[in-house]
C-alpha cells in the first residue's frame, strides 16, 4: 500500500504542478492585457485613418460635384453669349433684346443656385452686407440710407458673397 500512496501522492502532485505551471503568474497576465490593449489600440488607429482617409474622399467628391453642378447651369448661359457673338448684321433693337434676355437668364440661374441680390436704393445702411465708397448730404433723404447703388450684393443663405457697393447719406 505504501507503494499505492506513492503513487497517488505522485500523480497529486503532478497534477498540483501542472495546474501551477498551466495557470499563468500576474506578470504573465498582465502582459498578455498590455498585448490585447496594444492589439485593441493599433484596430482602432487603423479604424479611424480608414475613416479619415474616407471622408477625404468623400469631401473632395462632394466639392467636384457641386462644382460640375455649378458649371451645368451655367453652360446654356455661355452658349447663348457665343450665339449672341455670332449673329449677322443684326439691328441695335435685337441684339439689346437678346443681351436682356441673356441677362434675365443669368438671374434666373443664380435664384435657381440660392443666391440673393441686396442693396437697393432707399435701403437703410448696414456696414455688415454695405461697403460705403462714398458719402452724399442730402437734407431731404433719411439718415444712413442708400442714395446710390454702384454694383448690387450678393448673398447665398446666410453668407455674404459679395458686399453692395453703395453711396450713403450722412
């Protein structure tokens, strides 16, 4: 029996061994967390540039759109110029008849494309969306109000594209 116990005590302590040696020590573990982390870590890394890389693209497609976008509505403007160049020998009363309607199709294109003329004559002075070249003294107009408009403004929602060039009233 002495040589059962033996044996059991052997194959106990093996096992006692084994389990020691299978379950790892704290140094173990947590470099196998730091691994895990570093893994996690460099995915997301990887992630995010896939991401920033993608939205580059996708900004610089979107720019390239509105810009043929833009281009597209302007094209028939351009064409009527060009058929405007080349008429032959037509009367005064024609050609300044063509020349408005090229430019009412001019306005028409910009309203389609969202921008908004401002700046007329009688309007009150803003220094915000007016650029003030010159000044006039006129008893009879209101104070700060537009008496001349040298070239309209232009606005596209809520961006000032061009200021109006006016002249005000002190």
């Amino acid at each position: 029996m002495s040589k059962e116990k033996t044996k059991k005590e052997e194959t106990t302590e093996e096992v006692k061994n084994e389990a020691a040696q299978s379950e790892p020590t704290p140094e173990e573990k947590l470099a196998a967390e730091l691994n895990e982390t570093k893994d996690n870590l460099l995915r997301i890394m990887a992630e995010y540039d896939n991401f920033r890389k993608r939205s580059q693209k996708e900004k610089e497609a979107a720019f390239g759109d509105s810009k043929a976008n833009v281009i597209s509505e302007f094209l028939p403007l351009y064409d009527n110029f060009g058929r405007a160049e080349n008429q032959e020998a037509t009367d005064l009363d024609s050609y300044r008849k063509g020349i408005q309607m090229i430019y009412n199709q001019f306005g028409e294109i910009l309203k389609k494309l969202g921008v908004e003329e401002f700046g007329e004559k009688g309007d009150t002075f803003d220094p915000n969306i007016h650029n003030a070249v010159m000044h006039d003294d006129d008893p009879e107009a209101p104070e700060n109000s537009i008496t001349e408009v040298f070239s309209k403004g232009y606005k596209l929602g809520d961006r000032i594209v061009r200021p109006a060039i006016v002249k005000v009233v002190n």
